[in-house]
C-alpha cells in the first residue's frame, strides 16, 4: 500500500460517487497497514493478543534436599576413574530433574536459558589429604613449605533430555563432557577446556602461603572451605539445521580435579592419587533450577 | 488484512449521510482496532520506530515498554550503598532461628500491566565474619553461615517461599587480632569469609503491584555487603 497523497476536499468541489469511492479506497489496496502508512510509535501493549511469543515457555523448580540450615543432607565420595556423574537427589536419594511438561522446541527461532543455584560444602579426612598430589606446588627457594595450589576442585554441569517426557536418557548438554576423556598422553581423565561449556567448580579446600615476612611466605592457612552456594547458566539457540525438543534438565557433579596442561592444550582432570584415598566429599543440600524458552527472532 | 469500505458509492444515486458515516465507522475500527498478531508474525513488517517507547523510571532502575520490564540497581560502588547482615537482627546465631530481615536498599516495586513472565537476577559479594563469639545457643563457630534470599510480594516469603534458593556465605576463620589494629586475622580471602554469588528466581505473575527483593538470615555478628545488585527481566508477549 503506498502512502495516501490524494488532494483533500476543497470548498466548491463537485460531490461524485468515484471521488468518495476513491478515497475510501484508498485504504483498500494489497498489503493493508504496513510499516510504510503506519506511524511511530503507534503501537503498544494494548495492541498485541495475550499470546506470548517472546517468552512462550518458563519453568522452574528446587532441586535436591530441601534444608537450609543444613541439618540433613546428602553426602558423595571421590573415588578414582572414569565414574559416571553424581546426581543432585532428594531425601530419599531420588534425582530432582527440572520436567518441562511435554518439550520445549528449540529451533533456530529460539533460545533456551537455564539458570541453576545449590548448597554444597567440600569436605575431607586426614591431614591434608591432597599432599603428593599434582596440586602441590613449592613456593621458592628457601622456603621450607609446600602450598597447595586449591586449583583441585569438584565440577558440577548440566544435563538435558530431548528424548522423551519419560526423562530417561540424560545426557550432557552440547559443549559439555562426562571428565571421563583421555588426555593427549592417556595419562589422565578429563575434559578439554572446550568441553567445560557448561561447567561451574567449587574449590575443594583453601590453602594459602602467609606470614609475609621480607619476601618470604613460610606459614601456611588451611581454612575449610565450608557451606557456601554455587551457580550456574548457560544459554543455547537452537540449531539451523534441526531442531530439539527438551523435556527435562538436571544438574550432576563429579570430582575431584585438577588444572592440567597436556600437548598445549588445557584440560580439567581427575585427580586420581587423591581421589583413591576416599578421603574427599561433596555434602549438598538444595538449590533452584530454572528454565525460559525465548524468541529471538 | 486490507480494508473493505461497507459502502460503495453509485453515481446519479442519494448520498445518504448513513452510508458515508458507515464507511468512516469502518475505518475507524480498522486503524484502531490493534494490529492482529498473525499479521506480525506472518510478515514481520513491525520495525523500532513503529512501537511505543520505553518510558524510564529512575526510582526503580528500570525501564517499561510494552514487553515488559528491564533494569534494576546496583550498589553503585564501594562506598555509595555498602550494606550489612547481622546476626544481632536474626536471631543471634541459634540453630531454631528463621527469621529473615530485609537487606537495605535492595527491593523495588513494580506495576505490572498484565500477565508477565519474570526473570530476578540478583548477585552479591560479602566478608563475613569473624565472628568467634562463644554463646553456647550458637551455632558452632566454623558453621556459622549467612544467607541472603530472594523474595518476590512479601518479605516473608523470603522464608516461607525462597530460603532453599538462598545463597550462603561461611563464617571468616582464624578469628580477630587481640591488638591494634583490631581486625580479622588474615584476609577474607585467604580465611574463607569472602564470597560473590549470584542468583536467579523465574515468577510468573498477573496484572498489578509487584514487590521484588532480598532479605538476609545471619548466624555471623556482621558481614559486609560491599557490592550487590538486583535486576529484572520481564516479559508481558
């Protein structure tokens, strides 16, 4: 429809069935109101129907075991190879996914964030369990101490499911690995840095030098790292190729690891020398996950 | 859809004032009647200067256009909205204590024009502690946590409906320095008092007044919040 220029109506002028249909006509050419006749800002809320197209989907939910005060919780050990990921359960030991009722489709249009919190405490028996481990570092000549790194740590990721509303084929989201790759030297087990993509850590203890003294650190803090919350996020728009339905989300978690560099590439590994120890857990409680389908275009 | 005029005009016929004010009638429904969402989404012909702009409100940090909400507040900096939690307003320290009180500064109301999907991001960093207090009600020294809750229409529901997705802090450890200057032993980093978290609660909500905030439960005697912020995502479509 182009812009409607006629010549208004001018004392003197004849009254004509053409003239009045012409004008009323105007309005009634292919293409209706579009973005050339219709004004700035002439559009707001009011005008849009209740259905949602911006925000069509969102979820939420608490994960885990409910008790903030910590009073009860569950416990998982550290133990040494390739393992499958700890789940965050309930108290009666059950999973706690996110269920996103019959699937959301995620295609090229949309973008999937998801957003997750948990209460977790680090623990450990014995002296310094980790001492011999790749994690210890000495701090310089003349120094009569080794400070651990705290670059160990336990990582927590996500995991989708975009088979079925049974929520039985929980895999981790793309971008993410199990940490039960080989390294380029098949010496340790791990992920690649890009396979971290959706990955937060906790450090597992706290370490630090002290005592500054003239340039020497000879003390040594070890302060347990204690109940603390995590968090986590991760966003993804679907595929241009195929799109995915997710019908459920879950946060699990593995440990312990440690920083590693092998064939110039970085890597997070499974510290094995401490892991078959059995000296380090993970205590966790509850948190929050959720979900929000978006368009973006 | 483009217009069709009800009336079509006949040379060497009446021309009723009826049939004209109907086709003026129809007009006006058809420029005023709202634009129909299949027509959006079929042609995609809506551009930026076509919609309604963002009105900004300063009180609340955000800006409201017809998707919704956007915005929020910070602490500002360092030294412009420092806040604190204690223990001395909830509870003492005792395991059997729930209350949760509001943390200064950080909650902001909103009039929410109809049904809207909501996104509250809030994040923080504290130092808590030392407390090496020794009351025997408390809880033990090296568990003594703070929390801070998000809470969305009451203050309340920071407890009843928010404290399992509360994030906490640990009490500092190595306690205080018994001379001058009187402080904490190491720093919060290295003592284990220091945290930055953040998080995000999703609320559905209807059309009216919306409060969003945070609150805080403390085992510690002080903790200083020295940076925080809250935002809102909100979507009307």
């Amino acid at each position: 429809m182009s812009r409607i220029t006629r010549a208004p109506v001018q004392d003197g002028d004849t009254v004509t069935a053409a003239n009045l249909n012409n004008r009323f006509g105007d309005y009634s050419q292919a293409g209706a109101l579009n973005a050339f006749n219709t004004r700035d800002a002439a559009i707001d809320l009011p005008h849009f129907t209740p259905a949602r197209f911006m925000a069509p989907e969102m979820a939420t939910g608490t994960i885990g075991r409910p008790d903030f005060k910590h009073t009860a919780f569950n416990s998982d050990t550290a133990v040494a190879g390739a393992q499958p990921p700890f789940l965050v359960r309930d108290a009666a030991g059950v999973a706690t996914p996110l269920a996103l009722g019959t699937g959301w489709t995620l295609d090229a249009d949309s973008l999937l964030r998801v957003y997750w919190d948990l209460s977790v405490r680090p623990v450990y028996t014995g002296a310094r369990p980790w001492q011999g481990t790749i994690s210890d570092w000495d701090i310089g000549a003349g120094a009569v101490v080794n400070v651990a790194t705290n670059v160990t740590c336990w990582a927590f990721w996500l995991q989708w499911d975009v088979t079925s509303v049974a929520l039985a084929n929980f895999v981790n989201v793309p971008g993410q690995g199990d940490f039960n790759s080989a390294d380029p030297s098949a010496t340790k087990l791990g992920n690649p840095l890009s396979t971290c993509g959706a990955t937060t850590s906790v450090a597992a203890f706290n370490e630090t030098a002290s005592q500054p003294d003239n340039g020497d650190m000879p003390g040594r803090l070890e302060v347990k790292v204690g109940w603390q919350g995590i968090s986590g996020d991760w966003h993804r728009q679907g595929s241009p190729v195929a799109s995915v339905v997710v019908y459920g989300l879950r946060v699990v978690f593995t440990g312990m690891l440690h920083s590693w560099n092998d064939a110039n590439q970085d890597w997070l590994v499974r510290d094995d020398v401490l892991n078959a120890k059995g000296a380090c857990s993970l205590d966790h409680n509850a948190g929050g996950l959720n979900a929000m389908l978006m368009r973006v275009k | 859809m483009a217009f069709v005029a009800p009336n079509v005009f006949v040379a060497n016929t009446t021309l009723t004032s009826a049939a004209l004010e109907g086709n003026f009638e129809a007009l006006r429904v058809y420029l005023h009647d709202g634009v129909v969402a299949g027509d959006l989404e079929a042609s995609k012909w809506i551009q930026t200067r076509h919609l309604q702009p963002p009105e900004l409100l300063p009180y609340q940090g955000v800006q409201h256009g017809l998707s919704g909400y956007q915005g929020g507040q910070s602490a500002g900096g360092m030294d412009i909205r420092l806040c604190f939690a204690t223990k001395f307003l909830t509870g003492q320290g005792r395991t059997q204590a729930n209350t949760f009180v509001a943390l200064p500064n950080a909650a902001f109301q909103l009039d929410v024009r109809r049904a809207a999907k909501f996104l509250f991001h809030y994040w923080w960093e504290w130092e808590a502690g030392p407390d090496v207090s020794t009351a025997g009600y408390q809880v033990a020294e090296a568990e003594r946590l703070v929390w801070l809750a998000p809470w969305i229409g009451a203050l309340p529901t920071a407890f009843t409906g928010y404290r399992d997705r509360a994030q906490e802090t640990r009490n500092g450890d190595f306690g205080l320095g018994g001379g001058y200057p009187i402080g904490a032993d190491d720093t919060f980093t290295q003592n284990g008092g220091y945290d930055a978290k953040q998080g995000c609660l999703m609320h559905e909500t209807t059309a009216g007044v919306v409060t969003f905030g945070l609150a805080t439960h403390s085992q510690v005697d002080r903790v200083g919040v020295v940076n925080w912020g809250v935002a809102v995502e909100g979507f009307y479509l």
